[in-house]
C-alpha cells in the first residue's frame, strides 16, 4: 500500500545522500525520496551483517526502496538497486565532487518536503560527471544553475538584468549578470562574450548532447569557480 498517512508498506524511488552506523550495528540512510522529500530510513543491524544490503545502502545509489512505515520511525526492507555510479570512484576528484552535490541536497533541501524537480537534475548531473564529457568545474556550474532554475533563483545568461539589453560581454553578480553600462562599480566576475557563451552553453544543453560532445574549452576554470560559489551562496540565501 502506498497510502501518504499512517503505518503501512511504501515503494518510492530515489538517491541515498548519506549513510551513518550506529555503535550497536544500527545503519541509517538518508534518502531523497520521490513524493516524499529527504527522509532517514532505519535498517537495524545493517551495520553488521544482520541483514545483507551489501552495496545497496552506499551514498549515490539509485533505486527503488522498500520501506516499512511506523508510528514513529521508517525502516528499510529492501533496496532495488538502479544505479550505482561505480564508475565515479574510480575518479577521485569526480566522486569529491559528487559528494560535495549530494552534500548541498542534504544542507538545501528540508526532511519530508518533495523535492522530486532536483531528481532528475542530481541524476543526470551525476551521469554528465561520470562520462567525464564535460570539464569538471563546468559539470559543478551546471548542476547548481539547473538547480536554481528549477527554483525560480537562476541568473538569466542572455539578457541584462538592469535594462534588459542581450548581452555580449557581462559582469557576474550571482542573482544576475549585467552589461557594462550597468555594472558600474558592482563587484563580481568579470565575463566575456566568450565565456558568458559557453556558461549559457552548458547550462541550458541537454544531457544527451552533453552526453555526445567532444569538448567545450575556452573559459578559465578560476572564473568557473568563482561563479559557481556565488550560485551556491544564492541557493544558501534562499533557504
């Protein structure tokens, strides 16, 4: 049964973002689960090889969990498994990455509200940075501005946020991008048409041509970096 209220048995799809065991053996995964939001889900002796999940329980695997819901706590049954990432960990650097976004899901999002539009965006960014197709600064840009966007926050890429001229070259703010008639003395990062492009590029591409690209260069990975951290202070003011 899948009834939202009350005790009973539930099957929802979704991603493990954290896992943490207990001194007695006790493992607890916190999931983002589809209509449901980020909830703990309790598997007792899990820890210790009481119940068998194996890698099924790791942080980043994708799959549909079978859940017992009781008064006070949800316990885990079974798991699923859809997706695994594997291949991430191989890549030192791309799984720290892919930490730090499952990290920003758990900071960003609130336990027991749906957040089924970040799903598909954290899947994909996921899949994008496995491929290895795209710069990994970029792959991180994409994922928080398609994040943003799916909450009404992103910056528009293409057009002045003072007077709506398109943009060539533009002076990044994090909530917007303005032309050099506007920026004044606003501090930001400084973009050319070049590199507002190929932002504009990556972000609103989608996956499957990502997925197909040979290579996109050209914008100084300082810059990515910088732009990036100001979309996740925006995320962080919002919340």
């Amino acid at each position: 049964m899948e009834a939202r209220a009350g005790q009973g048995l539930l099957r929802k799809r979704g991603v493990i973002l954290r896992r943490r065991d207990s001194n007695e053996g006790d493992r607890s995964i916190y999931v983002l689960l589809r209509e449901e939001g980020p909830v703990w889900l309790l598997a007792p002796g899990g820890a210790r090889g009481k119940v068998r999940f194996g890698g099924a329980t790791d942080p980043l695997v994708w799959g549909t969990f079978h859940i017992y819901r009781g008064p006070n706590r949800w316990y885990l049954r079974e798991v699923d498994v859809r997706k695994d990432f594997l291949l991430l960990r191989r890549y030192p650097s791309r799984i720290r990455r892919a930490a730090e976004w499952a990290a920003s899901l758990v900071k960003y999002t609130l336990p027991g509200h749906a957040s089924d539009d970040l799903l598909p965006i954290f899947y994909w960014s996921l899949s994008v940075l496995e491929s290895g197709r795209l710069r990994e600064d970029l792959a991180d840009w994409r994922f928080y501005w398609r994040w943003l966007r799916s909450w009404g926050l992103a910056p528009n890429l293409e057009r002045c946020q003072g007077c709506g001229a398109v943009l060539g070259e533009a002076f990044f703010r994090g909530e917007s991008l303005l032309c050099a008639q506007c920026s004044g003395d606003s501090h930001g990062v400084k973009l050319s048409a070049q590199d507002r492009g190929e932002l504009f590029a990556v972000s609103v591409m989608n996956h499957e041509k990502i997925l197909a690209m040979k290579n996109l260069h050209g914008i100084d990975p300082v810059k990515v970096q910088s732009c990036t951290r100001m979309l996740v202070r925006t995320l962080s003011d919002r919340v």
